[in-house]
C-alpha cells in the first residue's frame, strides 16, 4: 500500500493503481489499512493536493455508509480519525490528535433553518455555533485528560473553570487553549485567517511549535494559517461576539433568572406574582429574533404562567408556580 500511496503523490499511478489504492484505504477494519494510517500520523512529511486528498475521504466515507448500521456505529470514530488524517495531515491543513476507537464523538454542525446552534458540553461548558460550523466533541471528558473540542468555522465558548484539566480547542494547526473564560474562535476553512477574541479569562494560542500569543480580556490574535504569522490586537470584544446579540438560550435555567436577562435585555420592568413562579425551570432557545411578547408567550405556556402588562409597559407574570 505505502509504494501505490507514493506513487498517488508523485501523480505517477495508473488508473488501475489508483483504483487498487482507493480498494485497500476502503477496507478500514484491515491490519494492512490501520498499520498504513498509523505510519502516516507518526510521519506527515508527505503534502497532497487538496483534490487528491478528498477523493481519499469520500473513499473511506463511502466505505462507512454501505455497512450496516451496526458496523457503522463501531467503526464511526475510526474512520473519522482515518479521514481527518489523510484529508488535513496529508493536504497541509489541520491537525488532529488520533482518537482511539474507545472514544466516541459527537458532530454538531450547524446546518438547516437555524443561523445558530446552542451545544451544552459534557462539562456543562457553553457554546453557540455559528452558521456554516461544525463543531467535534467527546460524549465526556476523560477525567485524566485535557478537554478538547476540534472547530470548523466560528463559535463562541463559555467555558467552566478546571484547573486540572485545560480546555482546548483544535482549529486547523491552531489549538486554543484555556483553564475556564468565555471566547470566540473564528476559523472557516476559505478564510485565510483564524482569529481568536477574548471576552472573560485568559487565553493561550499555539501552533504544533511555539506559543503565538497569550491574549486577555478584549484582546484578539490573528493567525495568518499559511505563514503562521500572528498579530495581537485590543478590540472590543462585544463586536466580535455580536454575531450572539440576538441569541437568548435558557438552558435549565429558572423563570427568576430568565425574567432577570429579559428585563436588562429589553429594558422593562418584569415582576413575578410570588416566589414559586420563580423555581419553574425550563430549557428553550429563541435565534430568530423574536421580540419579548413571544417570548413571554413560550415560556409562560410552557410553566403554566400567565403575564400582564400595566399602562408604563410593566410586566407582571403571574401563576401557582413550582416547587422546589
């Protein structure tokens, strides 16, 4: 396999050798196919273009999709990890840490209807996807190891304070690394930049070799990804974020808290009729625009409460409420 794989580099196979390679790199449960990706990860001094490294891809995910369900669910994560070693070591782009096959993922991407995406972590870390992103997570997080996260595109992270365990963030040969702040990682594939925003904390921006920038609150660092050149800049973070202005995610979150943002948000006077109203919690997500009426609409059906408003605009919600 390795002497076709050279001779796919040096554009010097046949079409029948071409097909011979694309028939063992399909068979993912061989020794031959693992043994071959293995020595790839370890040695990534090879360089294809990108048309060739994507046909390797869609070959290992072809072979993904004609298993049955059951097999596919097994092998996913392998031929994720195989995927993203030969499309972004071997094309110059990205790259991943090898995740074993113990190590289940998830992949939100952020695609349909919805300009964005609320994602709750195995930690209970925040983050909102924005539109056109994926964004690649354990179903938890080792208790003895860093929390990474692997980002295509942009979102926003809020991430909970582990001293113990960094939070880290893979963006092509960009990782972000954190112990618990809130930023924004910009980084899609046609941009020729990846731009890191620091809203709360701090935060630390390396490639494979050094560290490029340590950034802190209003702070941003531009990584140009060709050159690895990097520029550090004060900004205001809130023009960064403001992509998230419009987003209102609840998140187990009580009708005290809620009524709490709302009336900052929209400037008005919310009261709530008596304490029990207030232990009512509720999960939902408002990323269309909506305005406080509507929102007020969902949440109070959804606890069994009702709201009024008085002639200066002040909002009284009423109900029996909730226990604790």
């Amino acid at each position: 396999m390795n002497t076709l794989f050279q001779r796919y580099i040096n554009a010097s196979c046949t079409e029948e050798e071409i097909s011979e390679l694309m028939q063992l790199i399909s068979k993912h449960d061989s020794a031959e196919t693992r043994d071959f990706l293995q020595h790839l990860w370890n040695n990534p001094a090879h360089t294809l273009p990108a048309e060739k490294a994507e046909k390797i891809l869609q070959v290992i995910l072809r072979s993904s999709e004609s298993k049955p369900m059951e097999q596919r669910q097994r092998s996913f994560t392998w031929l994720k990890a195989a995927a993203v070693i030969v499309f972004t070591v071997l094309s110059g782009g990205l790259v991943y840490k090898l995740v074993s096959t113990e190590k289940q993922m998830q992949t939100v991407a952020d695609i349909g209807e919805e300009k964005h995406r609320f994602i709750r972590l195995p930690d209970g870390s925040r983050v909102i996807l924005n539109a056109g992103s994926t964004l690649d997570y354990p179903e938890t997080f080792s208790d003895e190891e860093a929390r990474e996260v692997y980002l295509t595109g942009e979102a926003f992270f809020d991430i909970r304070h582990d001293a113990n365990k960094p939070f880290i963030v893979h963006t092509e040969r960009i990782n972000t690394t954190v112990l618990g702040t809130a930023f924004n990682v910009k980084a899609y594939p046609g941009q020729d930049n990846i731009t890191v925003t620091v809203s709360r904390g701090k935060v630390r921006v390396s490639d494979e070799d050094k560290v490029l920038g340590i950034i802190t609150p209003d702070q941003q660092i531009v990584v140009q990804k060709t050159s690895r050149k990097s520029l550090q800049h004060v900004v205001k973070s809130d023009e960064a974020t403001a992509w998230t202005e419009k987003d209102i995610f609840f998140d187990d979150a009580s009708m005290r808290d809620a009524v709490d943002e709302l009336a900052q948000r929209f400037n008005v006077r919310i009261a709530l009729e008596n304490e029990r109203i207030g232990n009512c919690r509720f999960t939902a997500t408002f990323i269309r625009g909506e305005d406080l009426y509507q929102i007020l609409d969902v949440i109070c059906a959804f606890n069994g409460a009702q709201y009024s408003t008085d002639g200066s605009g002040n909002i009284r919600i009423s109900g029996s409420g909730c226990t604790l």
